[in-house]
C-alpha cells in the first residue's frame, strides 16, 4: 500500500501535460476501459466521481480506487499556403483519481473523491507561426469532493456534495505578429496564476427499477475559475515602446461547464454488463477568453463562443474468470469549438475514443486495473478568424491533426 | 522508484504514434519546382540583395534578405542549403583595422520617439575575410560594372574607393569578381538585382555627381555618377550572359523609380510656415525683394544683347521670383545648377529659385531646414534665408536625368530577359509604384511607402523593411510559379517585423 501510495504522489509532483482541449475524461481506470461510461454502473469507488448517489449500492464497508493514467498527446499543425510545419512537444500527462467510499450504515454512505478532470497543456514550439495566439498554455485543476449519499429504499438512492477546485494556470503568447526588440526576440507576455479556489457542486441519482438494469442521473455544476490579481510577465518589450507594457497584474475568469450525464447499466448473460452515457456540457458558458491587464496591454478579448457539447459513450464489461474481468468501449465526443473558432491553445476537434482494460483480483480485496485508450482525431482544416491586428481580423489557420494514446494503472480495494 | 518512471516512459514511447496528415506538406511531390531547378540558388545584386536595412546590414536583416526568405521556401522544392556573408551582429556598421568605417543601424528611440543609430561598437571587421562560398553575393554598393570589376574584393583599395568592404569580406580572393564568385557555385537558379545603385547614388547625393551619359568608360566614374545606359546594357548583357552560360535559369528585377522611396518624397518642397510679417520682410527690397529687382535688370539685359528670346527670359523670371506668403506652406528655396548664370553679371544673382512639387527634397535634408546656417542670425535660415544647395536637393532637372537612365536601364533588363530563355523579369518598378499608391496587402497587412509608419521601407528611407522584403519575395514566387509551372509556398508577410524600437 505504501509503495503504491507513493508511486501515485510521485506523478503528482512529476510534470502534467495535457493536450488536446481541457476537460481531460480519465476518471478512473474500471470505467475508461469501459469507454468511460458509470452514471449507471455500481462497480466500485469510482462511482463518487461518474454518480455518487451509486455508493449506497456498493458492496463492502470500505471501497478505495486509485489509478493514474499517462497521456501521451501530440497535434500536427500544417499550412500549406506557407509550407509551415509545426507540431506540439509530447509530453507525458498524468491525470490521477483517489476515490475512497465508507458505509456507515445501511442508508448511509460517505465518500471523498480527488480528481482532475480538467487540463491542458499545449507546448507549440516557441514563436511558432501561431505564437500571437500561443506559444504555451498549462492549466490545471485538482477536484476534491466530498461526498454523501442516502440509499431511499432498495430502488433508490441520492447523492452529492459539494467540490473544492484548486487550479492554477499558465499561459504564453507573443504579444503579435511581429513585434521584436533590435535583436529580433519577439514581444511576449507570460500570464500566471497559482492556487486558484473555487467552489461547485454535484449531484446524483440512482435507479433500480428492475432486477439488472440501473439507470443513474448525474448533474455537475459549472466550475468558474477566477484568476485575480495574477502575474503578467511581459518580456522582451523595446525600452523605448511609448506603450506601457512593464510587469503587473492580471484577472482572467474560465469557466470549467457544467456536465449533465444520463445512462444506464445491464448485466446479461450472467457475466455481461453493458453500459451507455449520455453526457452534455454547457461549453456555451465559454464565449470569450477575456483577459484584464492593469498596463498599456489593456483587456485582451479573444471570442470563443463554444457551442454545447454531447459524447455518447458506449462500455462492456466480462467477467472472463474468477480473477480477470475484460473491458471495453467506445465513445463519440462532440466538440464545442465552432469553425473559425478553432484556436491552438485548444486544438481539439470531434473525437472517437476506443478503450479496453482488464481488472485482475489478487485475493478478494485487492485487484489491479489497467486500461488503454486511443482518442482518434480526423484531421480537420480550420482557422481562428478573430485575432485581431490594427482593427482588422487576422485568421490563422490551416491542417490540425491530433493523436492521444493514455495508457493507465490503478489499484482497488475492498473491506 | 526512479527507474519506473523511466521504464514508463520509455513502454509508453514505443506505442506512440506521431499524427500524420494524409498529405503533408512535407512529403515529397507536394510542391513542385515545376520545369525549374532551385538546387543551387544563387543571389547576385547590391544591399537590396545583401538584405540591407535602417542604414546598415546587420544579423536579423540577413535573416529577411529576400534571396533568403524565398531559399526558405525553395527548400520545399529541392533547393538545398543557401548560406550569406552574416555579419557579427544586430548594432550594423563596420570596422576597417579597428577603426570604424560605417554607421551602425537606425532605429526608433527616445521619448518622444526619434530616430537615432543604436548605441554600441560595430564588430563586424572587414579585414576578418569568411569562407565562402556564399549563395547570397549581395553586396551594398555596388554598380552594374562592379560586378566585373576584380579590384572589388582588395581590401586595399577600400580607402580608395575602388573596392568595397562589404565584398573584401566576402570575396574568394582579392582579385575575383561578384560574378565569378556567382558562377562558381554553379547555379541551378538565379537572381540579379543590380542597377539600383547606377542612379540611386547620383539621386541620394543630391545630384552632386555627373551624368555619365555617352561616356562609355567607368574607370573615369565618380561615386555619385549616373552610369551611361550603354555601359549599362553590355555590362548586364555579360552577367546574363556568365550567370546562364550553364543553362541556369533565373529571375532578374527591375529598378524603382526615385519618386517611389521615401528618401525622396517624405520632405515637403513647401513647409515652410510664415506670418505676414516675416513674409513681408522676406519680399521687401532688404530680402528677396532685391533679388527679383535684380533677375528683370539681369534678364532685360540678356534679351538685349544675346540670342535668348523674352518668351524664354519671362519663362526663367517667373521661375526664379521669389515670393513668400502668410501661410503654413510657402515652398523652401533652393540652389539650382541648371539655372542661367547670372553671377557673372551681378555676383548676388545667384541661381537660386523656390522649389515646386517637381523638386525632391532629401529625407536627410529635413532636419536641417529652419536651423540657423549662422549662428543667432534669424536671417540665415536654412531652406528660407539660405538656399538649400545641391546635395540637398535633387531638382526637376536631376530628376530628370536619373528617370530617363532608369527608363533606358529598365528597357535594357527587360529586352535581355526577353532574349534569354529561361529568365524572367519581376516588374518591382510597378510593384513600388502600388506602394506609393495605396499600399500593397497580403495576410492581414498593409505596406505603403510612407516613412517610418508605412512598414514598407526602412528607416533609413531607401531599403525596405523586412516585411518590405517579403512582400518582394512573394512577388518573386508567384511570377516562378506562373512562368515554370511551380507551386512553391509563399511567406506570411504578416509576421515580419518593420522598423525597430530600442
């Protein structure tokens, strides 16, 4: 316990990177394998995350999931009017998820979750063609949620709680196209915040209604990120620039939408279970990256107007042996990024995810989880039309394609 | 612990996958040279070439020389490496034993903005010779006829002027030629810019020198002559003639006009503001009033006892009577050798007249007008009390000269190009004529020739800003791609930068 404690921190610490739009879906290793689906599935901890109103119905005193799952993400980016080509640094990102759940009596559950359902983080290389946009983005945010679920009768359940976000960002642009001090180092501002707190909330409900099948609702809060009074590092500014660009402050609001999710779970044939979500993100709520500066830079404004966002997931677990359980799914996901909306610090297009696992039980507490998700990308021809230089819309676009591989471990325990 | 994150790492790279586009731009036959061959790419021609820029060469110019940007996006179509004469650094100018022989770069400073050169101590030595070969023989300065010169790389006739520092530098040996070192490299493709310097000195001189026009030999040239149009023609005739022997083939630039650069169009011919009564003063009998009393005297005189008519002797009067208003814009006056000598009959009468819009009055000029040529003497303002003199001024007549050779030059390089297979003009004339004339735009940005704020011409008023070089780089890859059947990419103008700020 203690050596795998401590593998987990140890990725804590170690660099995240994530690519590919920033809500990250790898919230646990059981229902990834199953391309993600649980609103109605009552597997394991990992319920406080996909319907904490599951819980009630687990087996056991004491449930406990951990995992961690390494993204591996990379985007091409190409133009061929121009002959440019530019791709992201791979990085290794590393979502992680702690679910611990604890019946203390028949009605009466309690849970916590730790989770990091949001991300990014996209390196282009410095000064790429697409610096006035980005050169780099790093947001993170690390859910904890605590949690509490009432079983109403054997058919039914509730569940919910409220979630703490801490979340930090950072983010690096040239200031535009151009601009350089006398030796040609372009003009770029480093915009930073740590431990932003912010506050929301879930809620769930199960359903029974006949012997095999549940059907599970889930509703998560939007999350708005607040960044207030962060640091804005601008570098490599002429001295003599008659525009005030020196170090200062910033604010900067992102909102993290609101999800609903509906599904159902059915076991057949004994050994089989299949699974199906529905999941709708209010990806609305994201008009505009609006970005406050207190010097001559002034309030950046870069419209996103996301649309909302569906993902049809699809999960089918086998129970193969007494040890090995087989997983696997797939998933549709909708993108919100409208044409000519389509940024590279968020260069994510529709996706397809295939997913398959396995779960082997080392005694009857203790079993591994591993799963392997491959997110396919088409490419996609698309621009950002709503930079703007000297009053005048700049669109930058060309070919994106994106490819996401994350392999991922976890451990789950039963008393 | 520590080797399970490499262990990690390492079994998750062996499964990963690099996203490919199902046609990238970077796989073969995605664009196409077409009937051309851009392996050895080979740039002949003057500072235009060498990317020269706010008065000097300097690193970052090199960078956005236009051989340079357009090597860049040959190298999509087999162009192989293209390698320039890089200079030591971003502060320009030179040093000759040490000693400092050239500016270094304009830049904008200060509050409120001005120009001045960037402080700092040149370090480019032109006696440090690099190894070439070079693909970019671009050399600041040069003549059509130095090009065959091969005393142009000794560095010990820089002091003299018969060599230029920019090529010793450069040069394969003392005693080679621009073109010999172009030829050598054996090139598959070409460029040749030259001529600009011809009349371009003679212009930004003030036109102090000489219309060399009918003297056929350059040895007896001074720096600021205009070059006769048939030295001109033969010396050009001979590069096309080396720079295709191989078969290569190549594109060849025309020359912008004068009234094209900003050196020659930023500074008003009337800026001079007046009340009505330094106006007054100015035209009474204690000014000018006395000179245009003299020039009737000197002009009935003239008419009365020599061959010229009074149509002609009325025509020279209303030229050369000056006269100043209550107004914010009374023209400056000007020294004009092309005016009749009257000094011989009344020292006074100098040839001096108020310029007109036809007069070009030099960017360096500016700063000068309205300070004192005496010191706390409020009559001896330059450009009103003090006639601007010749190398202030390039005057309608100048001008004259300087158009009707870049007209004969320009008919030249475009009957040569015509008679060689294979080469093709790029009309930059027409193309600076749209600059002067609403401005040139591609990908979201707007070049025009006005000084400073345009984004098309450096600071120092004659060489275009980087961003000015794209643009004639894509002008360059889109006539290929028409001519040869080519589809090389082209640059996004939009992300080079104009001028500087310190």
């Amino acid at each position: 316990m203690k050596k795998l404690l401590s593998f987990v921190l140890f990725f804590l610490v170690g660099s995240t990177l994530y690519a590919g739009g920033y809500r990250v879906s790898i919230q646990g290793q059981k229902q990834l394998a199953m391309g993600h689906t649980g609103v109605a599935v009552i597997s394991s901890a990992e319920s406080v995350f996909f319907n904490p109103a599951g819980i009630s119905f687990l087996d056991g005193k004491m449930n406990l999931s951990l995992g961690v799952t390494g993204i591996i993400a990379k985007t091409t980016f190409e133009n061929a009017t121009f002959g440019d080509t530019n791709s992201t640094e791979s990085g290794l990102a590393t979502p992680f998820s702690l679910y611990a759940t604890y019946k203390a009596n028949d009605w009466l559950s309690f849970g916590l979750g730790v989770y990091t359902p949001y991300g990014s983080s996209v390196a282009w290389e410095k000064d790429w063609s697409g610096s006035h946009l980005v050169n780099d983005i790093d947001l993170k945010a690390i859910f904890v949620q605590p949690t509490i679920s009432v079983k109403i009768s054997d058919k039914l359940s509730i569940g919910g709680g409220p979630i703490y976000v801490n979340g930090s960002v950072n983010f690096n642009k040239n200031l535009n196209r151009s601009l350089s001090d006398t030796d040609g180092n372009r003009t770029n501002v480093t915009v930073e915040q740590k431990n932003i707190s912010a506050w929301g909330y879930t809620l769930g409900v199960m359903i029974k209604p006949i012997e095999k099948l549940n059907i599970g609702f889930n509703y998560r809060s939007k999350v708005t990120m607040e960044a207030r009074d962060g640091d804005a590092d601008f570098e490599n500014v002429p001295g003599s620039l008659p525009n005030n660009l020196s170090d200062g402050k910033f604010d900067a609001d992102l909102p993290l939408p609101a999800e609903i999710t509906v599904g159902l779970s059915y076991e057949f044939c004994d050994k089989f279970l299949f699974a199906f979500d529905y999941n709708f993100a209010q990806w609305s709520e994201y008009e505009a990256l609006v970005v406050v500066f207190d010097n001559d830079a002034g309030v950046s404004t870069s419209p996103r107007n996301y649309v909302d966002s569906e993902t049809f997931r699809f999960g089918l677990q086998y129970e193969a042996t007494k040890k090995i359980t087989l997983r696997t799914g797939i998933y549709f996901d909708g993108s919100p990024v409208q044409d000519g909306y389509f940024a590279p610090e968020t260069p994510r297009n529709e996706s397809t995810g295939y997913t398959a696992g396995l779960s082997y039980k080392i005694n009857d507490k203790l079993s591994i989880d591993a799963s392997f998700l491959y997110l396919h990308f088409e490419e996609i021809d698309n621009s950002y039309d709503y930079y703007q230089e000297g009053g005048q819309n700049v669109p930058f676009g060309g070919t994106y394609k994106s490819s996401v591989i994350a392999p991922g471990i976890g451990i789950s325990y039963k008393l | 612990m520590k080797n399970i994150k490499y262990i990690a790492l390492m079994a998750l790279g062996l499964v990963a996958c690099e996203p490919e586009l199902d046609n990238s731009v970077e796989d073969a036959g995605f664009y196409s040279p077409g009937d051309a061959d851009f392996s050895t790419f080979v740039s002949i021609g003057n500072s235009l070439t060498a990317g020269y820029a706010d008065g000097t060469v300097y690193l970052e110019g090199q960078k956005y020389s236009y051989p340079n940007i357009l090597a860049d996006k040959f190298s999509h179509v087999g162009g192989g490496t293209f390698t320039q004469p890089l200079v030591n650094d971003n502060v320009g100018g030179l040093t000759l034993g040490g000693a400092q022989i050239a500016d270094t770069r304009l830049v904008l400073s200060g509050t409120p903005l001005g120009l001045e050169n960037l402080s700092g101590t040149p370090t480019t030595e032109v006696s440090n010779i690099l190894t070439g070969p070079f693909n970019n023989v671009g050399v600041p300065g040069a003549k059509s006829f130095h090009l065959l010169s091969d005393s142009y790389g000794n560095v010990s006739g820089v002091a003299t002027g018969t060599a230029n520092p920019y090529f010793v530098r450069m040069a394969s040996s003392p005693s080679t030629t621009m073109l010999g070192d172009a030829v050598a490299q054996n090139p598959s493709f070409f460029s040749l810019w030259i001529g600009n310097n011809d009349i371009l000195s003679f212009a930004t001189s003030g036109g102090v020198g000489v219309d060399q026009t009918g003297n056929t030999d350059p040895m007896t040239y001074g720096g600021n002559d205009i070059t006769d149009p048939m030295v001109f023609h033969g010396t050009y005739d001979a590069i096309l003639s080396g720079l295709t022997a191989n078969g290569a083939k190549g594109v060849v630039m025309n020359l912008p006009s004068v009234t094209s650069i900003p050196f020659f169009t930023y500074v008003d011919h009337n800026p001079v503001p007046l009340d009505a009564a330094t106006a007054g003063y100015l035209n009474s009998a204690s000014a000018y009033g006395a000179y245009n009393a003299g020039i009737q005297g000197a002009f009935a005189y003239l008419v009365a006892n020599t061959p010229l008519t009074q149509a002609m002797a009325d025509a020279e009067i209303a030229k050369r009577t000056i006269v100043f208003s209550e107004s914010a814009n009374n023209a400056l006056v000007i020294m004009d050798e092309s005016l009749t000598d009257l000094t011989g009959l009344n020292s006074q009468l100098i040839s001096m007249r108020q310029a007109t819009a036809a007069d070009l009055i030099l960017l360096t000029t500016g700063p000068l007008i309205g300070t004192l040529a005496v010191e706390a003497d409020p009559t001896s303002i330059i450009g009103v009390g003090v006639p601007l003199n010749d190398s202030q001024v390039l005057t309608e007549s100048e001008v004259t000269m300087v158009s009707t050779a870049q007209t004969a030059y320009n008919n030249s390089i475009s009957m040569l190009a015509a008679a060689n297979d294979g080469v093709i003009l790029i009309d930059v004339k027409a193309a600076m004529e749209q600059l002067a004339n609403g401005g040139l735009s591609s990908n979201g940005t707007t070049i025009t020739d006005e000084y400073i704020y345009g984004g098309g011409f450096s600071l120092d008023g004659v060489h275009p800003t980087a961003k000015g070089y794209a643009f004639i780089a894509n002008i360059v890859i889109d006539r290929i791609n028409t001519e040869f059947n080519a589809t090389i990419p082209t640059t996004n103008t939009g992300y080079y930068p104009t001028t500087y700020i310190d």
